[in-house]
C-alpha cells in the first residue's frame, strides 16, 4: 500500500467517489453520496461547496463544460470532473480504508464475515 503524506476527510471522499466515473454538479454529487450510502450521509451545501472549493484548490477536481448526459444538460449548472492527481489520491485512500476495515474483520469488530 502507498502511503500518501495527505488523507482524505469523509465529505472529499465521497465527493470524489461520487464523480470518479462521470462530471456532477453539486445537486447531482448529493444525491450520488446519499445514494451510494444508503442515506446514511447526506452532504449539506456548506459542507460540499465548502469541500469542492477545498478540493479544487488542491487540484483534486475541477470545473468542467462535460455534461454527463447532454440532453438534460442546464446552462446554469456548474460540472465537475476528478482530476489524475484526485483519482490517484483517491485510490490510496481506498486501500488505506480497506487495509483497515480488513484488519477489524480479522478481529471480529464488524458485522461482516
């Protein structure tokens, strides 16, 4: 496993994994993350501008003229796409999760098998 001298906080990590296989706007990105956690995490506008801001300062995302599906594309809407530097990031932080969730599945601390 690489280690990266940067983590990821929760909302980056799921903003990222939210756009890591196609350009969102911001509503889109909310409904993806509450949709891949089932709910249980529902990003507020503060907290996921406030990170898309943080991440693109970083160089993780940037805007983008893509729209995902053109048909229902509205020109009031900003995209934005993870960059190689973001999916790289990303990736890490994954196995860094998965290296640690395998751990506590090996100590019996989770519901899984």
């Amino acid at each position: 496993m690489t280690r990266s001298a940067a983590t990821l906080s929760r909302s980056a990590f799921l903003i990222l994994i939210a756009i890591a296989d196609q350009p969102r706007h911001g509503l889109g990105i909310v409904d993806e993350v509450e949709a891949g956690t089932g709910g249980r995490v529902k990003l507020g506008p503060g907290t996921l501008y406030g990170t898309m801001q943080t991440l693109s300062e970083q160089g993780l995302i940037r805007e983008t003229a893509e729209a995902p599906d053109p048909s229902d594309d509205d020109p009031r809407r900003r995209y934005y796409r993870i960059t190689a530097k973001g999916a790289r990031l990303l990736g890490e932080e994954a196995d860094r999760m998965n290296a640690l969730v395998l751990m506590a599945r090996r100590k019996n601390v989770t519901g899984a098998a």
